[in-house]
C-alpha cells in the first residue's frame, strides 16, 4: 500500500509527464512552421498543481536526504532540476511566446530590395554565391536582431536568472547548476580553457589556409556569413546530393539492423517548409511512442551530418524503455542524448561510411575529411569558448 507521500510523488510523475508532452507538441508544433505561435500559457496553467513551491520542497527535501550516489539520488536530482527549470519557464512562458512569434513572422528587408523570411535568412546567407549577397543578407538581419530581438532575449536573460536564484538552492546561478546538475562547470570551464590554449596554433594555420583556399580572403576579413558559407562546404555537392539524403541515412541504419522509423514512433520531417526553423531539431511529443526529427534542408554534406545528429537523438528517445520511470525517459543530463547524436554525425568522419553512403571517390574522400576535421576544431573551439562566456555572464551579470 502506497503512502500519501509515495502517492504524491506517482502524481509528480505522471502529471510531470503530461505538462512535457503538451509543451513539446506545442513548441514543435510552432518551430516545424505548423502553426504561427506557441500557447503556451495556458498549458502551465493546466498544470498549476504540480508546479508550486510544495512540489519543489517536496522534491528537495527527498534529494537532499538521499545517499550520495544512490539510485534515489539520481532520480530526485533529475526531477528537482526539471522543477527548477520549469519554475522559470513557466513565469518566461509569455517572453517565449512573444519571441516564437516574432521568429515566425520576423522579415529581414536586404538593401537590394529583397524581403528574406528571418527563419530563411541563415539558409540564404550560406547557400549564397557572391560575398557582397552573404554580407548583404548578414548586414540587414544584424540590424533587425539588434533593433527587435535583442531586448526580448535580453530581457528574458535577466528574468530567468532573477527567478532560478530566487528559489535559493545555492548562493548564485552556476553554483545552483552544479547542485541541480552534478557537472561542475568550474572544472570544466578549466579543461576548456587548457583546450583552447593547447589548440590556438593549430588553429591559427589552419583557419587562415582554408579561409583563403575556399573563400579567397583573409582570415581577418571573415565574418559570420563567411562562416556559414565556409561551413556549408558547396565543393562537396555532388557528392551528397538532397535526392539522396534521407535514402542514404536510412539504408546505413537498416544495415545496422535497426527500423528508423521504431515501428513509426518516429516521424521524419524533412521538407522545405514557410516557417520551419533553420536549425533542425528533435522533437519528443511522447516518449518513446512519438518523436519528430524536424530538418529544413540547406543542401549538400551539412545536411547529411545534420539528419544522423537528429537520428541519433531520434533513435535514443524512439527505442527508450517504456517501463522506466518519467524522469529516466525524459530528464537527466543531456550528454546522454548527445552521445547518440554525436556517435551518428561522427559517421562522416570515417572513410568506410563515405565510401559506401556517398559518391566520394578514394582520391576525394581524405579532402573531405580534412574539411570536416576543421568543422569539428571549430565548433569544439567555439563551445569551449561559449562555456567561459555564459559562465561569467550567469556567474556577474546583473
């Protein structure tokens, strides 16, 4: 027989459940350009039961009792961390529906006279021929960020630090993290530092030869567009043709013995859209039984690495058990799920994948693994550098 303190956990659990499936529908409803805005509102207000100061308490009183180490531990972390945060998002919610919004019908005016769907600038500045269209396009939706977005985010960033320290789980933002966490962003901030250090001249010769060699310009010139541009890596288009983007995927996972689809609990979305993002993402409605893998196509290999990142976290939350607890199918640290993604995207790395999943000859194959390492010191060195900045700025600002 279950006491009123077991009992009242199974309601956590379960309504907890309910309040992310309606918001997950809802945002992935919105971003795949489905619907022009989010409510999400009145979805926490549904769900005002289990959102209060008692569950927290609850929840906290539970975590802090528990052994260091022990399976309750883990468990109570998750959903203490996962009330915290939507605490916050709940008090945001009116923010996220005014920004969602604004991205869906956002225009970016170019000088040339054109008129760019702010959802489809990224895509036009990458797949841009000419560097004075890309840094026409960059220029005009700089301006519309800084003069529209920008205090929306600004506004919200302040708010959600405000809220998060107000529920004094520790005596500031970062130390907060570390507890609801258990990741110590100090010491990681530390390592990336020292990775930063270890890789800047390789870094340095490296940048400044492919800037030159594909773009024809000088480091010092490169801009953000130039980096989407650069990343986009058109020399490799007939290689990864978008005809053959999700065949490709799906014949190496089916090799592998696995369904992509997990007996259609997952849905692929990979069409050209008005609204869709440009940011392709994964989206858990109800876990495992409905998972959307939402891709808006940008062309050539970015798309191809693109559609395994999503398959992995597709594939990760598509074959979840189902009999494990609410919070072990959609809570805890989002490395798990990243390892999936990552483990997928890797695949372009390696040579046998290339030559079986793509047209790449042997004599192509070793230039587009250069090119694809030098994406990868990018983007390890820019994440490392995000840490330190988004660790002084929740650790200063006011």
């Amino acid at each position: 027989m279950k006491t009123g303190t077991e009992l009242s956990f199974e309601q956590l659990r379960t309504r907890g459940e309910r309040l992310l499936e309606d918001l997950s529908r809802e945002i992935y409803r919105a971003q795949a350009g489905l619907a022009t805005t989010a409510e999400l509102q009145p979805i926490y207000a549904r769900h005002a039961a289990i959102l209060g100061d008692d569950a927290i308490s609850m929840v906290r009183e539970r975590f802090i009792a528990a052994e260091e180490g022990s399976e309750e531990r883990r468990s109570m972390r998750a959903l203490l961390d996962w009330l915290a945060d939507t605490h916050a998002q709940r008090a945001l919610a009116p923010l996220d529906e005014r920004e969602i919004e604004w991205e869906a019908s956002a225009v970016v005016a170019v000088s040339d006279g054109r008129s760019i769907p702010y959802q489809r600038a990224a895509i036009e500045i990458a797949n841009a021929e000419r560097r004075d269209d890309r840094l026409a396009i960059e220029h005009a939706r700089a301006a519309l960020v800084a003069r529209e977005l920008a205090p929306l985010r600004r506004d919200r960033f302040a708010r959600e630090k405000e809220l998060s320290e107000s529920l004094e789980i520790a005596a500031d933002y970062p130390a907060a993290f570390i507890a609801l966490t258990g990741i110590d962003v100090h010491t990681l901030a530390e390592e990336c530092r020292t990775f930063l250090r270890d890789t800047q001249a390789m870094w340095d010769d490296t940048a400044s030869e492919v800037v030159r060699n594909r773009l024809g310009i000088r480091m010092e010139e490169a801009t953000r567009a130039d980096a989407l541009a650069l990343l986009r890596g058109r020399d490799f288009d007939a290689a990864f043709p978008s005809s053959e983007l999700e065949p490709a995927v799906r014949r190496q996972v089916g090799e592998m013995g696995i369904d992509a689809e997990a007996g259609g609990r997952i849905v692929f979305d990979t069409g050209e859209r008005e609204g869709k993002r440009s940011r392709a993402f994964c989206a858990p409605v109800r876990v495992p039984e409905e998972v959307y893998l939402v891709l808006r196509p940008h062309g050539g290999q970015s798309d191809y690495r693109t559609l395994l990142h999503e398959l992995g976290h597709a594939l990760h939350f598509g074959y979840m058990r189902p009999d494990l607890p609410f919070e072990y199918r959609w809570l805890g640290d989002n490395s798990i799920t990243e390892s999936y993604a990552m483990l997928f995207d890797h695949l372009l790395h390696d040579s046998g994948w290339l030559l079986r999943y793509t047209s790449l000859s042997r004599k192509e194959v070793p230039a587009f693994r250069r090119a694809a390492g030098f994406e990868e010191l990018h983007f390890l060195r820019r994440y490392c550098a995000k840490i330190q900045y988004e660790l002084e700025l929740y650790g200063n600002a006011t």
